[in-house]
C-alpha cells in the first residue's frame, strides 16, 4: 500500500488508565445449615464473614464486608492485617477465589 492511501483499518488511541487496586478474596463457604443459611468467611483476614441464603448471596455479603474492611484500614493509612497463612478450611466447608476490584 502506497503512504498517503486511505487505510480501512479503525485509528487506535491510547490514553492513560489509571491503576486498578484488586485483591484476591479467598472465602470459605460452609453447607447450608438446617435453615438453609449458607456461612461464608475470608481465609486471611479473620474479623470478614457473613452469610447468605445461598451460595451467590454469601459470596455478595462476604465481598461487602472485605471491601469494607480494607477500606478502613486503609483510609486510616494503617497496615491490612492479613494473616501470616489463610486459615485452614473446615470440614465441609468450600473454597472460591473472588477478585476485587477497588
């Protein structure tokens, strides 16, 4: 193709994306209780837990509470205090890994 021809392919811009902050929530699900509850609860980060009426509403309820928890550490400016290893699972209980975004 000669220089000066009109081309049919689309013009790509590039522009700056800022940094997107993600976190990998690793969560603990237990089996749904006598009620049909469903526990839910981050492996390293010990005060994050929640429940739900099934699975997808734990995983929801637990995301909050992460989220919420790492935002207040770090609009203090203090330190997240993971755990040095994520807690074992208990018996029954079933592992998802939910990336957050921040």
């Amino acid at each position: 193709m000669a220089s000066g021809e009109p081309t049919n392919r689309p013009e790509h811009t590039v522009r700056e994306v800022p940094d997107v902050l993600v976190y990998n929530c690793h969560v603990y699900l237990s089996p749904p209780d006598e009620r049909g509850i469903v526990r839910s609860r981050a492996a390293s980060l010990v005060e994050v837990f929640a429940e739900g009426r099934n699975e997808r509403d734990a995983l929801r309820n637990v995301v909050q509470q992460f989220k919420a928890a790492i935002s207040r550490y770090t609009s203090r400016g203090e330190s997240i205090p993971w755990l040095a290893e994520a807690s074992p699972p208990q018996p029954g209980e079933t592992q998802r890994f939910v990336p957050v975004h921040f």
